[in-house]
C-alpha cells in the first residue's frame, strides 16, 4: 500500500514526540543486498524465513530445556528483558542484519501505541486489528515505517503488520474495553440512587392509593342502595 492511502487520516503527534524515538541512524540497503539471498535472510525479508528461523529456535530450546532443567529459570521473558534483551522482536533486524535492542523494542511499542491513541480520536480503531480497514492500516503502517525504518525490511510491511497482531488485544482490553466497563459500571452506580428515589416515592404514595380506590369503592356502593 502507498503513502496516499493513509493521508487522508493526516497525523497530530508532535513531530518532536516522534523523532525522539527514531533516535538511531537509518542506512536504506543497497540493491546489493536487495539482490543477495543471504542478506535477506539475514534480515528476514521474507516471513518465511522468520518462520523457519523461529521454528527451529523453539526446537533447540526445548532440546537444551530437556538437557539442562536448570536454564527455565534464566530463560523467563521478564528476567531477559531485564538484562536489555530484545523478547518479543527478534525478526526486527537493522540493516546489518543485528536485531534491535530491548530499549528499540519499548520504542516502537510506545510510537505504536500512540498511534493507536490517535486513530482512536478519529473514530477510526477497529475492535481487532484484522478488521482495520485499508485506508487505517496503510496509515498505521506508513507510519511505523517512517519513525522505525527497521520495519521497512521486509516484504508486504509483514514486520509492523506482526507487532499490531502480537500487542493490539492486549492493549485494546486495557485500554479501551475496561475504560468502557469502567464507565458503564459508574454509570449504573449513578443509576441506583434514583431508582431507589422512585422506590420510596412509589412506597409512601402506596396507602393513599389504597385509601382513593376504598373510598371510591364505598361511594360506589351508596350510589347503588
């Protein structure tokens, strides 16, 4: 998708917000390297070799898992992110084919997150991310590759396509849908009070009804003697 196709959303962020988290220097390939098998390999152009990569990740680790219990303990997300290790985002490479590092990593969630927020004030966020329509995720996209040029290695945008899909419900739980709750549970709160107003009015005017419809009982029956 070209940039025209998000431009019509425009885009509020300070540009100064934005430029601070693209703090490293960007170095666009050479047709070299677009042209060398191993270079993009190395760089996971394509998805598949992410997926083949990842693959075989797992089955060593599970492999050294079973040879030495003792490495779950060191290989806890939390604790590597900790240590400045990239978790979640090793497929994101910079143009030497180094994955990025943890502090890379928190940035581009951040600026993801913020564009979120924006899209959000334009009525324009989806429920999920695979119901955003075309004009939304090819500004989404066009964005995240402008302020995080690593995101641009790589065929069809499948990089900042895979880190809306890995984080867009868990952040759309927390920070839409309990806001919603949140709102729906005060607004029933406020409702409880006049409820039980009415209750108590509809409780006292109770024995004066009962009293009206007695007499207009008893005067009905003097009107039939």
């Amino acid at each position: 998708m070209g940039h025209t196709a998000g431009a019509n959303l425009g885009f509020a962020l300070p540009a100064s917000q934005l430029q601070s988290l693209s703090s490293l220097p960007w170095v666009a390939p050479s047709d070299e390297q677009l042209k060398d098998p191993h270079w993009r390999k190395l760089v996971f152009w394509a998805k598949a070799d992410w997926d083949d990569h990842s693959h075989a990740d797992v089955s060593n680790n599970l492999a050294d898992l079973v040879s030495d219990p003792s490495l779950q303990l060191t290989q806890r997300g939390p604790s590597r992110m900790k240590n400045g290790e990239n978790v979640k985002m090793k497929y994101v490479r910079n143009v030497d084919g180094e994955e990025v590092s943890a502090a890379r990593a928190a940035d581009i969630r951040k600026g993801m997150y913020e564009i979120w927020q924006y899209l959000q004030g334009k009525g324009k966020l989806p429920d999920t991310w695979g119901q955003a329509d075309i004009e939304t995720a090819a500004f989404y996209r066009n964005r995240m590759r402008d302020n995080f040029p690593e995101l641009g290695l790589c065929e069809a945008n499948w990089k900042a396509d895979k880190v809306a899909t890995d984080n867009y419900s868990h952040w759309y739980r927390r920070h839409i849908l309990k806001k919603v709750s949140v709102k729906q549970e005060s607004a029933d709160l406020a409702e409880v009070p006049s409820k039980r107003c009415d209750m108590a009015v509809e409780l006292r005017n109770a024995p004066q009804k009962k009293m009206k419809s007695a007499q207009a009982g008893s005067d009905a029956m003097k009107e039939g003697t």
